[in-house]
C-alpha cells in the first residue's frame, strides 16, 4: 500500500512563500488497520529527538523547528530523508529543482530568492553526518519493506500568490488548489496501489466532496464521514480505492503528513534566509524577519526607502491576503 501525506508552511504570514509538501511511502503491510510508519523505522527515525544523534527526528515541523535554535535539527532530517531516497543535494537550488522544479522560473524573478555565488549549503549541518544518517535510514527502510517513493514541494512566491488571490478572493481556495496538485499527481501515480491520502485541514475548510467530485470526475466519490475535526472520502474506480482523509493534528497521527510538514517548512525557511539576505545587503542593520503579520509590518516599514528607490510594488512583495 501508499501511505502519504500533503502539509503547508507559511499559510499566515505576509511575506515570503507559502510552500506545500508532498511525502509517500510504500509499506509492504495487507492487515485492514494502516501501519505506522514511526514504528516501522524506529531504529532511524523518532517522533522525539534523539539526544543521542543517532536518528533523525520526524514530527510536525513545529515540534523540529524552534526559531531560537535555528534550522539544524530540521535541516538534519530534512536532508537526510532526501539523500536516503537518492543522491544529497548539493546545493538549495540542487534541492529546489528535485522537489519542487515548476518553481524555478517563478522563484528566479524575485531577486530576493536567487542564490549568492557564496552561498554556503547546507545551511547549518554537516554535510558528512547527513550522508551518514541517510545510509542508515536507507538500510532500515530495506529491512523495514517500506520505501519512500516521492517527496515533492509546492513553492508559491508572492508574486504568483497575489495573482490566485486576485483571481479567486479566497485564501483558502489557493491553498486547496496546490495541495490538490499533490493529490491528483498521487493519484495518476499511485491510484491503483492502495492509496491512502491524510492531509491536514486546508485553511479551516471542513467539507471537501464537492471540490473532489469536480476534481475525479474520472473516479466515483463516497462521503466516509464528515465531523467535527475529520473529514474523510473513497474515490472508486473499478476495483480500484483511494482514501483521502483530512483531519486535524494529521502530521502528529500520520508520518507522511509530518515529512510533508518539515520538507514545507524548511524549503520556507531557506528561502527566508536568502530573502532576509538580500535585504540585509541593501538596509544596513536590518533586523531579519520570519513574514509574520507584526514583525512584518516592522521589516515593510524598516525598508521603506529601499523599496520606494528600487520602485518595488506591494504585489511583488506583500501578499494581499
């Protein structure tokens, strides 16, 4: 069977990408109940840290990610996870272009996301302890029968999400709209393997049948059940089942959801820190900002003048929802 998961990063704030992240895995499992991945690849991954640097942590990017800390605990198992189902990127743009490559002619003409010929990658680890871990999570997947057969990322920057807001005047609808790329690309992929789909709630919508029906016109739809905090579906065709289900809290019940969690938000992350980067070049003693509605109201203001020289609009700039 396919266990996956879909997760966003940056829904709330006013600046930077809202990224969604994509993550399957293939689990030789045939009992009714779904398996849990976090069991199955104990010996290289907990839903913990590790004290001990011997497996790497995998949680709802929250729980990774601590802003005081910085990103290496994320970074750490983010990359790993990726070099464990291939080579390790070499560098942030090697990583964009093998999980989210619709991005980069989009993320090119925002001056604030290209990279510096100095660019130092990985960001805060060490290149060598990646490699390691991966190697181990690659021999416990094999020993496990269960294989991770695609991480992808959908990375929206403001630019092109002023342009869906505009054409949709719902926030909500934009964030459907990349997550329901990830799915349809699930399905044409892995829709007669078994497919569970968990994805967490999108922007607080709770019914999700007629946008699926619209979508799989191909596929007959069932309503599971639809109550408070869980809405789940089967998509049918023939012989063939697809259970897409959307619940709260997903990436701390589902692992797939809880990569596709760290893999949004890291992407976020690394590209806030060459858009704050960039910036800080050019307003000395600027003080960084994560994109969040106060503290960006502060960086808009504290590079007020810049912007108005280099005749930057707000729609390239600020998201407007």
């Amino acid at each position: 069977m396919i266990l996956a998961g879909i997760d966003e990063a940056g829904y709330g704030p006013i600046l930077g990408p809202l990224v969604v992240g994509c993550c399957a895995f293939d689990v030789n499992h045939d009992a009714p109940d779904l398996p849990c991945l976090w069991s199955r690849l104990r010996r290289s991954v907990s839903k913990s840290r590790d004290k001990k640097g011997l497996r790497i942590h995998i949680n709802d990017s929250k729980q990774v990610y601590c802003p005081s800390a910085g990103l290496k605990e994320l970074e750490r198992s983010v990359l790993a996870l990726v070099a464990a189902t291939g080579s390790c990127p070499a560098t942030l743009d090697d990583l964009i272009a093998r999980l989210a490559d619709h991005a980069r002619s989009d993320l090119a003409t925002h001056p604030w996301y290209v990279a510096t010929p100095h660019e130092k990658f990985p960001l805060e680890q060490d290149g060598t302890s990646i490699r390691l871990l991966a190697k181990g999570l690659r021999d416990e997947m094999e020993r496990s029968a269960t294989r991770c057969v695609h991480l992808a990322a959908r990375i929206l920057p403001e630019r092109h999400l002023n342009d869906q807001f505009k054409k949709t005047r719902n926030k909500s609808s934009v964030l459907f709209s990349a997550s329901a790329v990830h799915l349809d690309g699930l399905i044409r992929s892995f829709g007669q393997m078994g497919l569970t789909v968990f994805c967490d709630r999108q922007g607080g919508r709770e019914h999700y049948g007629h946008l699926l029906r619209l979508m799989f016109d191909e596929w007959s739809l069932e309503v599971v059940q639809e109550v408070e905090g869980l809405s789940e579906y089967a998509l049918v065709q023939g012989r063939h089942r697809v259970r897409l289900i959307f619940r709260e809290k997903a990436e701390s019940r589902c692992m797939s959801v809880a990569v596709a969690s760290m893999i949004a938000k890291y992407l976020r992350e690394a590209l806030m820190h060459r858009f704050n980067a960039w910036w800080q070049g050019l307003v000395p003693n600027l003080a960084p900002t994560a994109g969040y509605y106060t503290d960006g109201l502060r960086f808009l203001r504290d590079i007020d003048g810049k912007r108005r020289e280099l005749g930057l609009h707000d729609a390239d700039l600020v998201r407007s929802r």
